[in-house]
C-alpha cells in the first residue's frame, strides 16, 4: 500500500513543476493501483463479488 502513495506524491511534484502529461500519467498509475488492490481486498478479504 505504500505504492500509491509514492505515485501520488511524484503526480503532486509533477504538478508543481507543471508537467502536466507526466503528472497525469501518475495519477492514472495510483489510480490502477488502488483499484487493484481495492479488488483484491474487496473479494478476498471482504468476501464481496465484484
């Protein structure tokens, strides 16, 4: 879980120094993640079908 935070954090800087294409990217990036991960957790630990 420490992962999306990271990608977050480099989207911000990106941000900041108005790389706009590459802050997108990351922010699509920490996106995928924690989607990903929301699924694994989601079926695996929550027992709900997605």
């Amino acid at each position: 879980m420490f992962l999306p935070f990271v990608t977050a954090l480099l989207a911000t800087v990106c941000i900041w120094y108005e790389r706009r294409t590459l802050a997108l990217s990351f922010t699509g990036i920490t996106l995928l993640i924690l989607l990903a991960w929301f699924q694994f957790h989601a079926t695996t630990h929550l027992n709900i079908s997605l």
